[in-house]
C-alpha cells in the first residue's frame, strides 16, 4: 500500500512538473519574443547567455547585469556571436525597443541557435515603472 502512494504521489509530482514548463514555454511567441516578466525568470535562472545588442554607447549607459554587448550594427555581429555565444546554450537578447533584437533573433536561428529568447519592447520596457 505505501509502495502504490509513493507511486502515485510521484507521478502526480512528474505530470504538475511537465504542465510547469509547458506554461513557461507557451508564454513565449513563434518569433521569441518574451514579456518581462517571463524573461526576468529565465535571466533569473542563470543558465543562459544574456546578449545587449546595442551600441557601446547605449550599454555604457545602462544595461541589465550580467550581459555581454555585442552590437549589431558592427559590421562583424555574426563572426562576434559565432566566437561568444554558444549554440547548445539559451540565449536572451534585448536592444533598446525590440528592433533590432527582433533582427538579431532572425540571424542567431539561421545560425543554428535553438532556444533564443527577446526581451519585448527592448530596455525601454526592462527600465519602465509598473503600472
């Protein structure tokens, strides 16, 4: 008896674990692109390679923790992200309002980059007060 409730207990737990990631992953769309607050958890999870798109300039003036510029206006974006990022690794990437992030998603899939997340509305959102 105690044998089929250790049983039973354990797939309940397996099945409540599988509907949680399925959740997390439904709130990400066909292009990537992430609300806030779903990307402060996967950031949070520290197991992904957080990427500012942007300008030096725009870095040095303020970025999330724990993210590596690589511009995507440098003439030399994919051979950066070729030599930085790993492709067997999830990537997070944000610029200042999606645009370019949108773009750089585009280049990291034809790369072979397979779990990218965008942030939505770039660092104007990262930085914006609840309402």
């Amino acid at each position: 008896m105690t044998r089929i409730l250790l049983l039973i207990l354990i797939a309940v737990s397996l099945m409540s674990s599988c509907q949680n990631r399925l959740s997390s992953a439904s709130k990400v769309s066909v292009n990537g692109v992430v609300k806030k607050e779903v990307f402060k958890e996967i950031i949070g999870l520290g197991k992904v390679q957080l990427v500012d798109v942007r300008t030096p300039e725009e870095f040095l003036a303020g970025h999330i923790d724990k993210a590596k510029n690589i511009n995507f206006n440098d003439p030399n974006f994919k051979q950066t992200i070729a030599a930085s990022l790993k492709k067997n690794k999830p990537v997070a990437i944000y610029c200042r309002s999606g645009r370019r992030s949108a773009s750089a998603f585009i280049i990291l899939k034809e790369m072979g980059f397979k779990e990218i997340y965008d942030l939505e509305g770039g660092f104007l959102n990262w930085q914006a007060v609840p309402k």
